[in-house]
C-alpha cells in the first residue's frame, strides 16, 4: 500500500495543513523515539496545488550533501511566518499603477519570486526525495499542467521547482502569471487552483502513472492510503440574490473566483468520499481540514497576529481529534514496516 499525501491550495492559510503535518511527524517520532524521522520518508507521493506545491516541495527539499529532507514541518511552518508579509506586502506605486489591482494583479511578481528564488533555489523536480505532482494551468496552450518527477516520460524531471511553484501559486488577478521555458516547451501558468484546487483525485490518477521499483504500478483505491489536507474550513460569503441579480463582468470578477476555488475543493472531497465508500474503503481515505474559527477565512492576511490565530485553530482541532491523529501517525508507522518487511 502506497500512501499520498495531498493538500490544497488556499493562500496564507497553507499555515494551516503545515502544522497539521508538523503535529503528525512529532507523533511520529515520539511513538518511535526518533526525532530524526521525517515525515517525506514516510509518505510516497505527494500533490500540492498553489499554497499546497509550496508545502510539498518545500518537505521533500534535500540537503545539499544527502539524500535525507532538508526541512522538518515545523521549519514549514516558520516559513509562512518568514515570507508571508513578503508575499502579499501591498506596495504603494504598484497599487497606483494598476488602480488598486482594477487595471492589473494586487501583487507585484517580485513578491513571490524572490522568496522561492531563495528557497528554492537550484532545485530541479528529479531533486525531490519522492514522486509529485504539482498542479498548474496553460494559460496559452488552454490546458491543464500536472507536473510531476517520476512518471515514465518524467518530461518535467529537468524543470526548476521554483518555477513550477511560482505557476501553481500564480492566483490570477492577484500574481501575473509564470512564464518560462524549457527546450522548445514555452510555459504560462496560473495557479492550479483554477481547476484542482484540491488536488487528491488528480494524485489518485497520476500515482499509477509513477514509477516504482522501476515500473508503473496499478494502483487503485484498495491499495492506496490519501491523506487529504485542506487550509481549513471556513464559512464561505454569501452573495445574496439581490446584489447579484444586477451584477455584470466586473462584479463577478472576484467572487467567481471565491467560488471556483472553493466549490472544486468540496466537489473533489466528496467524489473521493463516494469513490472509497463505494468499494467499502472508506478507511482508505482521510480529509483534515480543521475549522477556523479565530483566523482570518481570506488567504491574503500574512499578519503575525493571523498567522497565530490559524495556528490556534489548528491546535483548537488538534486537541479534540487527537485520538484520530494519533491513530494516523500510528498508521503511517505500521504501512511503513509493512513496506519494509515485504
């Protein structure tokens, strides 16, 4: 049994699924009394959409000298803590210029840019410890871009991972989109959202494609574990029948967005749902996707104190599934000394 590990896109709130998963592998490596133990060896593929790709990329970094993870999940954590005001810092002659994101994107691509540039680095996709998949979409060619490292053309293997990351985080009319370029392959891509905002069916597809022991696999929902993560549930903004009756291209702008980011990750959760309890394996497949409650729902709010609201929220859902979660890192134990023995 192979185990993905999936997690949404949703902005500042990729704060959100990072700590869940920083709370799994100390679980981890207290149950083992290791705390060397990372969570990257433990899983076996890993899909990341906008927010998300950040999260995967970043935990499956090696270091520089080895084959073993760079960054522990709480150094993740950190990290939304490091660059976030960065990210999404409003910069004045920027707003002037596109008449406060009316005439252009609310952020200036220098934003992103220059914090993946500096931890990311060189890295290319064959560099990743395991197979991923990073989600993107073609702007130009109007098509859906599913990068992955380990699938047998591996066409991305020799692609920056910075530069797919900064495509799938690339939400449009808030970042221009990416463009760059390999060999004769000319890419412009706006974030993964816009189609796989949850990217957990996609990964179930794309792991029968990948590589293991040399060979693709058939793997099917009976010998798969997903764990499925979101940026926290949140109650979404009603547009009330009599505002949007009368509303034309420039009011839906944003909300149309709202809503098609939102509503795939719900659809996508319950295809999943259905998908695994139709075949009894229901067990085979967890969503954890904490409420927030003391946190700013908009994926835009880098301000420390919102960053401790969220993470306040995930320990408020931490602590009253605990019993759940301790069972998972249990789990993820035992499916890897299965692996091992086999």
């Amino acid at each position: 049994m192979k185990i993905i590990l999936s997690i949404d896109g949703g902005g500042i709130r990729g704060i959100v699924p990072a700590a869940v998963l920083a709370y799994l592998e100390k679980k981890i490596q207290e149950i083992q009394k290791d705390p060397r133990i990372r969570l990257a060896n433990l899983v076996d593929f890993v899909a990341g959409t906008s927010t998300g790709s950040i999260v995967a990329s970043m935990m499956l970094l090696p270091c520089d000298d080895c084959r073993k993870p760079r960054n522990t999940m709480q150094d993740i954590v950190d990290l939304y803590f490091a660059i976030g005001d960065q990210v999404f810092e409003k910069h004045f002659l920027h707003n002037v210029k596109t008449v406060w994101g009316l005439f252009g994107p609310q952020f200036p691509a220098s934003n992103i840019d220059e914090p993946l540039l500096k931890y990311l680095d060189h890295y290319k996709m064959k560099d990743l410890l395991k197979p991923c998949m990073i989600a993107g979409y073609d702007i130009e060619k109007r098509r859906v871009n599913f990068y992955t490292n380990r699938d047998k053309d591996e066409k991305y293997a020799e692609y920056n991972v910075k530069d797919v990351v900064r495509g799938s985080t690339a939400i449009p009319a808030y970042f221009p989109p990416a463009r760059f370029q390999y060999g004769t392959d000319m890419n412009t891509i706006v974030d993964g959202g816009v189609f796989a905002n949850n990217p957990s069916l996609s990964a179930l597809i794309e792991i029968s494609k990948t590589k293991y022991d040399g060979e693709c696999k058939n793997l099917g929902p009976k010998k798969v574990l997903v764990i499925s993560l979101g940026t926290g549930d949140i109650n979404q903004k009603p547009f009330p029948y009599k505002k949007a009756k009368n509303w034309g291209k420039a009011q839906w702008m944003m909300p149309v967005i709202d809503v098609l980011l939102s509503s795939h990750s719900q659809v996508t959760h319950y295809e999943m749902e259905q998908l695994f309890a139709s075949r009894g394996l229901e067990h085979n497949y967890k969503r954890i996707n904490p409420p927030i409650v003391l946190g700013d729902p908009s994926g835009l709010n880098a301000s420390k104190d919102n960053l401790i609201n969220l993470l306040k929220d995930v320990q408020n859902y931490i602590d009253a599934n605990e019993t759940m979660l301790n069972a998972l890192a249990r789990e993820i134990i035992d499916l890897n000394l299965l692996f091992a023995c086999e």
